[in-house]
C-alpha cells in the first residue's frame, strides 16, 4: 500500500552487480514536495539507487513504486509515461554532441510526438530564459559552451516536460565557486516558483546544506542515516563523522557545527 505523501516508495531494495552487493535492504520515502539528498561515498550506490528510481535499472530484488505505481512489470508505453513526469539533470550535463542548444532541449518535446514545431519553438526559448541562458545562444552546439552554460542548458532540458520529479546526479560538480552558488541560487527559485520534487546525490557540502530538506546517508550498502541535516549530522557512523565533522564540513555547515 502506497504512503500518503510519497511520491517515491522503496521497499526492501536489493543491489547486485555480479558478485558485488550495493544495497542490502532499501526502504526510503521521497516525500511530495520536498529535497531529499542522497549521499555516501565512492561506490555507495547513489546513483544505482538513482537510476533504479527513474526505472533505468532493475533492482536485483525488492520495489520501487513511484506516483504510487510500480516501476517495474510495465509495458513500455506506460513507463514512459510514468518517466514523462520526470526530469534528469545528468552529471556533467551530457548534452547530446550532435545536437544543438536548441535540439538538445527539444528533443523531449519532439518525442510526445503531441506538440507542432511552432509551440516547441515557443518552449525552448521560455526554458532557456527559464534557466538564465540568452536565446541567442540557442544555435550554438555543446562544444561552444562553457561548463557553466552546460549545467544550465542540462537543467531546461531537464525541466522541459514541466517534471514534477527532479533527479539531480552531482548539480554543481566541475563549477568553480561562484557558478556554483549561481546554479543552486537558480534551483532554489525555480523550485519557489514552480512545484516539483527534487532527488539529489551529491557530494558538495555547500549545496547539500543549501537545497536540502532531508538527508540519506548511504553506506555499508544500506541506509545508515536519514533526517534532517542535523539529525543526520548526530548518527553516529565513521562516515558521518568524516563527511560531516571533518575541516570542510564544519567549514560548509557554519553555526551548525558548533553544536558538534
């Protein structure tokens, strides 16, 4: 029976690659309307946990239902249609080469196969103010762009469909300091001014504190932490303890720390 109030269900999730175990007994609640990040290290499986989140990858054992439904046992129309409500900023962007700017952030509308190219065009161009990004830039192709103008361009990608599921793989990976706090200030309005649910893996501290509402630490191939940032910060586990109490976490977190 589905929560009320999660939009994503993960129950008794099981991960393995071969031989290799990831996740060992998954049970998470993505609650409607919130920020959940998703943090561990190297090879805790947060972006396995992703992808078999957006039905990308079948878990080796255990449920994922989302909007109440489950993922997996669909046909492929109605997957679809369940991923249709989602969008994906990728790390690093992966803007397809071939395509250009516009192309690029098109291409979800072109698929719908609903809309004609008059009312794509009109869409583009409002993703593109959307995310901070000039029209005029719209014909250009990925290789022109800077690692900034990639991320923003990989989030009106992402927002085309108008989601109300976003997933974000590492948002502010390959930014330097100042295009970092830029593109969490954006997610921060876009996610004032439009409704949608946010699953984040990162490893950046600062936006980690920025943009999230809870945190699930992932380690020893399960959960071993989830809360708040500060119900999170007090488990105690050697993880947290050097993700979070280390120089830069207590750098990242500020006042926070101070109740260490």
């Amino acid at each position: 029976m589905t929560n009320e109030g999660c939009i994503i269900e993960v129950e008794g999730l099981y991960t393995r690659f071969g031989s290799h175990m990831v996740h060992k007994n998954i049970n998470l609640c993505v609650r409607r309307g919130e920020v959940l990040a998703l943090v561990g290290g190297s090879g805790s499986g947060k972006t396995a946990l992703m992808r078999q989140m957006l039905g990308l990858e079948m878990p080796s054992q255990g449920t994922v239902r989302v909007f109440g439904e489950p993922l997996h046992g669909h046909d492929r129309r109605k997957l679809q249609s369940m991923r249709n409500r989602c969008g994906v900023l990728f790390q690093n962007g992966a803007l397809f080469s071939a395509l250009s700017v516009y192309d690029n952030i098109a291409l979800p509308m072109r698929e719908l196969r609903t809309l004609d190219e008059g009312m794509i065009c009109d869409l583009v161009m409002l993703k593109l103010k959307m995310v901070e990004i000039e029209t005029q830039h719209a014909g250009k192709m990925p290789a022109e762009l800077s690692g900034g103008m990639i991320k923003h361009i990989a989030l009106a990608r992402a927002m085309a469909l108008d989601p109300e599921l976003l997933f974000l793989d590492e948002p502010t990976a390959g930014l330097d300091p100042e295009l970092s706090d830029g593109f969490v200030k954006l997610i921060q309005t876009m996610r004032t001014e439009l409704t949608f649910t946010i699953v984040m893996a990162t490893h950046d501290l600062d936006t980690l504190v920025a943009l999230s509402d809870r945190v699930a630490v992932l380690a020893d191939q399960r959960i071993v932490a989830l809360g708040s940032l500060q119900e999170v910060i007090g488990a105690n586990h050697p993880f947290i303890t050097n993700f979070f109490r280390g120089d830069r976490g207590k750098k990242a977190l500020g006042n926070t720390s101070d109740a260490l």
